[in-house]
C-alpha cells in the first residue's frame, strides 16, 4: 500500500513510473564513429514500448544539433517534436535542450569518456 503524505505544504506526486531520455534527430560522432539519422524512428518505437508497458509520463530533452541559432522562430522544425506530438501530453513532455554533447566517441575508442 502506498503511504498517503499528511503534509498539506507538499504537493502529491504527479506521476508514479516516469522515465526520461536525452536525444538528438541526427548527430556526428568523431573518429570512426560515422553518422546517426534514425532517432526519430528509434523514439517513437522507443516511447510506443514504455507507453505498453505502463509508464506513466516519458520526458524528451531534445538535443538536436541545428545549423542555425534562430531556434525561437515559430516555424522552425524540431523533428524529435513531431514525434512527441504523436502521443498525449498526459504522457509525454517536449523539453528543448540545446546542450553541447561532450561524449559521443564510439564504444571503445581512444577516448571514450571524454
């Protein structure tokens, strides 16, 4: 049974089986690494299995490299965005994060922690 919380200055958890993933439409990796274009396929197959199997709500922090830094205006296209457009809000949330990638060195490559 879950414990009910008894503070009222504490608000009730929202969601109760949340996961999160941090991803990029396409990126480079350095040395032998080559290419990688096939995230939005990969999400959404990715977000249709956790939605089976019973989470409650999925976060897609987007960090999808783009050749321009105009990412405001309102018709720029945020291809991991239509993805997460194709569920309930209910169950997934769109997160922009234009973090540089620091570590996309392919598995066991002279610097893999870099």
């Amino acid at each position: 049974s879950v414990e009910k919380n008894c503070d009222p200055t504490i608000a009730p958890k929202q969601h109760r089986l949340v996961a999160c993933t941090w991803s990029a439409a396409t990126y480079n990796r350095r040395g032998k690494g080559g290419s990688v274009a096939d995230t939005p396929a990969r999400l959404k197959e990715w977000l249709a299995f956790h939605q089976m199997v019973g989470y409650d709500h999925i976060y897609v922090y987007d960090n999808t490299q783009l050749e321009t830094n105009d990412t405001d205006e309102p018709n720029h296209h945020f291809p991991l965005r239509d993805i997460t457009n194709l569920f309930s809000n209910d169950f997934v949330t769109w997160i922009r994060w234009p973090a540089r990638v620091c570590n996309n060195n392919f598995i066991g490559g002279r610097w893999p922690g870099e």
